[in-house]
C-alpha cells in the first residue's frame, strides 16, 4: 500500500497567537512526533499553523499536520505518543485526509464523546 494520508493533529487555542505554553507544546509535540513518526518508518511532520480556525473566525486553533504512510497506525502511534509524553492528550482532534486530493478532513479521535465535527 503506497497511498500516504495527511494527519492532522488539533489543539484548541485561548487567542490567535497562543500563550508561551502553546508555543512549547507545538515545539514539543513536533519534536517527539517527528523522532516517532520516522523511528516507525511511518512517515514525518510536515509543518503546523496556528491562529484562527477558517471554519469559525471566533475560535483559534494550532494544527499539527504530519504526513503518513499508514493511516491507522499513524493514529495510534500518534495517540500513544501524545499520551505517554503528558502532551495534553485531553485536549486533542485527529482527523484524516487522502494526500494529494483535495477533499475534506475525517475526524478519527475527539478527546470527548460526541464531538463530530472537524475543520481546519
């Protein structure tokens, strides 16, 4: 299987630049992502934006978009990573996307029951 999928990893934001803390955590969670991602041979992290979502001008947000080869492998991996390191696993929306094709994101984890919706 060769078809690769972006993976997007989103936390909430307070205002469109983020605190000192949201910095940090974009930092980090890129750094171990990045060392996991590519350790498992399952792809990389491909860069991040931060500030207002376009869905929703007054909500903020800072994605994480990682770039995988396996799709459910890569969610599990990322949710592991993300939980093992205290990197606010309970703040967290995953979705999905194939690469390369303009469509739209699936949401693949919420961090409460009930959320279903997704956007950037």
């Amino acid at each position: 299987m060769s078809e690769k999928f972006w993976l997007v990893v989103q936390y909430p934001l307070k205002s469109a630049k983020g605190s000192q803390r949201d910095h940090w955590l974009r930092e980090k969670v890129m750094e171990y992502l990045e060392l996991s991602l590519s350790d498992a041979d399952l792809g990389h992290v491909d860069g991040f934006d931060m500030g207002t979502c376009i869905s929703d001008p007054k909500k903020y947000a800072l994605n994480i978009f990682c770039v995988v080869t396996e799709e459910e492998r890569g969610i599990a991996l990322v949710k592991r990573v993300i939980k093992e390191s205290r990197l606010d696993y309970t703040r967290i929306k995953m979705a999905t996307m194939p690469y390369g094709k303009e469509e739209t994101y699936t949401l693949k984890y919420a961090y409460k029951k009930g959320v279903t919706d997704f956007s950037l």
